[in-house]
C-alpha cells in the first residue's frame, strides 16, 4: 500500500521567514496531494491541493509543488505569521481508491 | 452550509463498555470516511462508506469495530468491549464523490477516553 512520508517533524521560524514542509510518496499511482491544517484541538482543514497533472499550484502566501518522477511534493508558505502555527499534514490517494493515507504530521510554530 | 457534524465531542468509557461515536456529512456529500488519530501520529484510515455500504474497511480492526451508514441518519462507528489502546481521536470526514481524488473535509472529531 501507499507510504506517505514527512519531514521535518517540528519547524520553527521567525515571523515573515518562509517555511517548506516536504513529503515523499510510494505509489506512483498517487495523483491526488492535499495539505491539512490542524490548530490544537480542532478539525483537519484543508487548505491547498495538487493534483498530478500540474506541477506548482498557488493561493495567496501558500504553494505546493510536485515531482512525480521523484515522487515528491511540498508545501511553501510565505510570510509566516504567528496564526500559521498548527500541525500541517500531507496526504495522498489515486483514482479509484477514495481514501487518504497521511504523513505523520509537521508541527510549526512561528514565533513573534 | 454546515459543516461535518460529530458528537459527542468528548465521550468516557470504562473497559468493557461500548461506543458510539456519530457522523452527519456535509449536505450533499454521500461519501463518509473515519480515521483514527493517536496522540502525535498522523490520521489512520479505518473506513469507508456510502449510503448503505461499506466500500472499504481495510483500516478497521476485524474484532469489536463495526461501521454503519443508514439510508436515515448518521454513520456510526461503534467499538464493542473497549480496551485502554481504543484512547484516541476519531475523526470522520465527508465528500461529495467517490472514486478518488477528491477533497475530504473533517468534522471537529470525537475524543474518546478509556478508564
């Protein structure tokens, strides 16, 4: 099955730095990569999605990227701002088998 | 629109009890999904579900874990005889298709605690 790994396990940066949050898949199969936010406490909120047959997609201070032939993807966020802090999870799926197998997660803090 | 709906948000049982955690999708969405969440770890897929089938429970321990999702009313996830290691956050997610590729957005999950 799918393998979905994510690095690195905690990020701190200074607000108005960038930060890169990458995960590696297994299946090459996959071609469906979102990004989850999760704040303390609360739901898993999607935030951006990439599917394979693009390589780059952007909205506001937020991009992710994708290698297919590395079999790599990325989230950049921009700017950081203190509301940025959360645990962000990767996740991938392919067509025909509709759930997500996740990374372990990111925790980000972005300090004042 | 309301979101993905769950309850309880909090539930407490003793060993040896049952649970009942609930899900209502988002209007329109007819495709529920339930993931397991352990302290620091990333979601576990359990199950799979439409209106009245399970397409897939790959994820779901074969033993006291059963998934429904009736023609009326919520899906429910319920673990029978629970044990200390059922101590997690259950989260359920819904989408309006099936098949893949498609975005799943979470309810606000249920934490269930064993005494």
């Amino acid at each position: 099955g799918e393998n979905v790994e994510q690095h690195p396990s905690t990020l701190s940066v200074q607000e108005g730095d960038s930060a890169v949050i990458k995960c590696t898949y297994s299946d090459s199969a996959s071609n469906y990569f979102p990004w989850y936010k999760q704040e303390l406490g609360k739901r898993p909120q999607l935030i951006i999605d990439i599917r394979s047959n693009v390589g780059e997609k952007k909205d506001q201070r937020i991009a992710v990227t994708l290698n297919k032939t590395a079999k790599h993807f990325s989230l950049h966020i921009t700017e950081t701002q203190p509301e940025d802090s959360a645990v962000y999870f990767c996740a991938a799926s392919k067509e025909g088998y509709s759930t997500l197998t996740f990374g372990k997660g990111t925790m980000l803090l972005v300090s004042p | 629109n309301a979101g993905v709906m769950q309850n309880p948000r909090h539930l407490v049982r003793r060993r040896g009890q049952e649970a009942r955690l609930r899900c209502s999708p988002m209007k329109g969405h007819s495709h529920v999904y339930w993931y397991r969440q352990l302290p620091e770890e990333g979601l576990k897929f359990m199950v799979y579900l439409q209106k009245e089938n399970i397409i897939d429970e790959s994820g779901m321990p074969k033993e006291r874990f059963s998934a429904e999702f009736p023609k009326e009313g919520p899906s429910i996830l319920r673990i029978q005889q629970v044990v200390r290691g059922d101590s997690a956050a259950y989260f359920c997610a819904s989408s309006p298709l099936g098949g893949g590729n498609q975005p799943q957005h979470f309810g606000d999950g249920t934490r269930l605690s064993i005494l």
